[in-house]
C-alpha cells in the first residue's frame, strides 16, 4: 500500500479543528513529519486565512509541532511564516513581526531565496500596520529581486498590492493607485483581486471620487460573496456605510457598521470591531453625542495601542480629543491631540499631523493663548506649501516656499477661525484654502 499523500494527510486534519487533536492524530496514525508536509501545510494555511481564520489557527499551530519533530531550518521558516500570517490577518501586527523576521533569516540560510522574498512581502504589509514605513520600503528591493528571479507573478502581484497599502497609510494616494491598479491587471486569485480592489475603494474614497469608490465597494462586495471570502465582504460592507456617512447618511451608516460589529465579533475579530467602534466614534461626533464618541473612542485606543497598530491608535486619539474639547475637558483634549500628534510625525504622516494641529489651534483660542496657536496653524500652512512643491505644481525652490509661508499661513488660520468647527473634516480646508494662485501672488510681492 502506498504512503499517503501530504494532500491525503491534509484533508484529514481538515475534519479536526482543534490543535491540539490534530497533534494527537498525527501521533497515533503515524503521519511521517517531512519538510514536503510543512510546506504544504503551509500553503494550505495562506488560503485559508482570508476564509477560515479558525482553521488557518488551529493549522499554525501544528505546523510549528511538525517543524519541532523534523528540527530544520527549512522547516522551522515555513512554520513560523505561516505562524506569522496568521496572526497578521487578525491584525495582531506586534506579535506578527518577530515570526516574520525569524521566517526570512531561516529562509535565506536555507538558501530559499524565493521564500525569502515572498515572506518579505507580507512583512511589509505587516511593517505597514505598525507604522515603521521606512523599514517596509527597504524590503521592497530585496523581495522584488528575489520573485523576479522566481517568475512568481502571483507574489509580484501580492507585492504590488503591499506597496498599495504602503502609501495609502502616507496619504499618497495617486501612487497607491497605480499600484493597486496593476495588482488588478495582474492578479490571477480571487484573494489578490479582492484585496486590490478594496484597496482602491479606500483610495477613490479619500480622493472624494465617491461615485466610482461606492461602485467599487459594491463590485468587490459582489466578488467576495461569489468567492466564500466572507471577511472581505464585510470589510466591503464598512466601505459602502462610510459612503453613508460621507453623504450625511448617519442612521444607515449606523446601522451597517454596527451589523459588521456584530459579525466580527462574533469572529472574535477585536481589531475590525475596534475598527467599526472607531467609525461609530466620527458619527456620534457629527450627531454631537460627544460622550459616547469619547467612550468609543476610548475603547477602540486601547484595543489598537495592545496591537501595536500606531496609525490607527492616533486616529482614536483624534477622535478622542474632538470629543473632550467639546465637552470642555481642555487638559484631557490636550493630552489626545498631543499624544495624537507625537503618533503622525513620527510615523511621517504630516497630513494627519496638521489635522491635529488645527483642532489644538481651536483649543488654544479658547485659552486665549493666540501666539501658540498662530504657531500651529503656520506649521499647517508650511506643510500644505510643501504639498504644493511636492506636486510640482509651481516649479520653484523650496527656500522661495518658506519665506512666503508666513503670510499664507495668516490666511490660512483666518480661514479656520471662520469654520464651523463642528465637522472635523472643515478644519483641514484652513490649509486647503491655500491655492496656487494665492502663493503665486505671494512669490511676486
């Protein structure tokens, strides 16, 4: 009689869904532990994270017990991959990362450059959620190298989607784009184009197309339901009720998000649902229910700072701030934007920082502390004439920017004292207001 395949011992451990049971079958039935098993195992795991996260859990766990009987390199590295993915796609970023870094070194020493490289791929997504940018965008070359020599399409593919993410979190959102864009053109999985796609939903959202971003959350929707991804589909489902909310649209917004909540708890999914806590906190702030954004505001920091999720734990930070300044608790709205503040700049999002900015700006008025305040809404404005540079828009030196960023910043910080500052978002066109037309007037004077 012939040995059993890996696949054959696969399907078998498929029907046991416990850990610690699957180890007990592999014992009694004398499945032979072999590196070809592990790296089977190992795929079997990457697919069924989107759609099982349970199995894919349990699975890790005996992936790491056959690397303990067969005691390779090799073995050890597609363990700790798999261990690693896992724990990336319930967000649990902190504890991601050390199986990630320990999963390329293993690889390299086993010569598995390819391995290597496909597992840099998800380490910088992984980089991404902890806010350590530039770390990600130093494996980008040495992935890139090692799947080119590979021809795996599919993980230049995945890579493409990975520096998607990258530079959606920097709020670069025309070269997040292009990249999800050719993830969509190349993908050749059902997991890679939903992944893709609902990258560029977020994107056509915060571009304002939301037109074309509300499509495109309906047809990844669609996709994800045609393919089992269930998780996917409710990510879609959180896209199309911040369509809702965009449009004013609060009670339906409301009520999909809190559906999504109910499901992802019941995944025992604690990010998404710190996710969709932090979606309801921006709603309740529009509804001027001030205490209850506070409280979820609250809840949802906590759940992303255990996680390590830097980005996200700002932006609860910022809510949280928006919240206590308008509930006239000054000290505690100060500490949140400082704390919120101190998150962005160091993370190099400067957008986000001179949202902060502006909202302290208003706390500072109210203080009466006029000099401090100017000072912020200034760093805004000489972050919105950066922009401008950036974009190449004027074709000028950056020194000629700066000396004209104090008059423009005095327009911009007339601009938000002038907002109703009951919309967070308002606040953001202070700097905005500044047009090119404007820093042209202000070169020529």
């Amino acid at each position: 009689m012939s040995r059993p395949s890996p696949e054959q011992h696969l399907a078998s451990l498929a029907q046991i869904r416990d850990a610690a049971l699957q180890q007990a079958y592999i014992s009694n039935s004398g499945v032979a532990p072999s590196l070809e098993l592990i790296e089977t195992l190992s795929l079997q795991i990457r697919d069924l994270c989107p759609k099982d996260p349970v199995l894919a859990e349990a699975f890790a766990e005996t992936n790491l017990y056959l690397a303990s009987l067969i005691d390779t390199p090799a073995g050890w590295a597609f363990a700790y991959r798999s261990r690693a993915h896992v724990l990336y796609t319930m967000r649990r970023c902190l504890e991601a990362q050390p199986f990630f870094e320990r999963a390329v070194e293993l690889f390299s020493e086993s010569q598995l450059n390819a391995e290597a490289g496909r597992t840099m791929v998800g380490e910088m997504d992984n980089l991404s959620f902890l806010s350590r940018f530039d770390e990600a965008t130093r494996l980008e070359g040495r992935a890139r190298t090692a799947l080119e020599k590979a021809h795996d399409g599919r993980y230049l593919t995945t890579l493409e989607i990975a520096l998607g993410n990258l530079y959606y979190r920097l709020n670069r959102y025309e070269e997040s784009l292009i990249h999800y864009q050719s993830a969509l053109v190349s993908s050749d999985n059902p997991v890679s184009t939903a992944a893709a796609g609902m990258g560029r939903a977020h994107v056509l959202t915060d571009m304002n197309r939301f037109d074309e971003a509300i499509e495109a959350f309906k047809s990844i929707k669609d996709h994800c339901e045609q393919h089992g991804l269930a998780l996917w589909a409710d990510i879609a489902d959180r896209g199309i009720s911040r369509m809702h909310f965009l449009r004013g649209n609060y009670s339906t917004a409301l009520r999909m998000i809190e559906e999504v909540r109910r499901r992802h708890v019941s995944a025992n999914d604690t990010r998404r649902v710190a996710y969709c806590d932090l979606d309801r906190a921006e709603i309740y702030l529009q509804l001027n229910l001030f205490e209850d954004a506070s409280t979820l505001s609250t809840r949802a920091h906590e759940t992303f700072e255990r996680l390590g999720n830097r980005h996200e734990a700002a932006m609860s930070l910022m809510f949280l701030g928006i919240a206590e300044f308008k509930l006239l608790r000054d000290s505690e709205a100060d500490h949140a934007f400082l704390r919120a503040s101190e998150i962005f700049s160091l993370a190099g999002n400067e957008i986000w920082c001179a949202a902060v900015d502006l909202w302290r700006a208003q706390l500072l008025i109210r203080q009466q502390q006029f000099a401090a305040a100017q000072e912020l809404a200034e760093r805004s404005a000489e972050f919105k004439l950066f922009l401008a540079f950036q974009a190449d828009s004027l074709g000028v030196e950056p020194s000629a920017l700066s000396d004209v960023a104090e008059t423009l910043a005095s327009k911009a910080f007339r601009s938000t004292q002038m907002m109703d500052s009951k919309d967070w978002r308002s606040l953001l066109a202070g700097f905005g207001s500044i047009m090119p037309k404007d820093i042209k007037q202000a070169l020529e004077q």
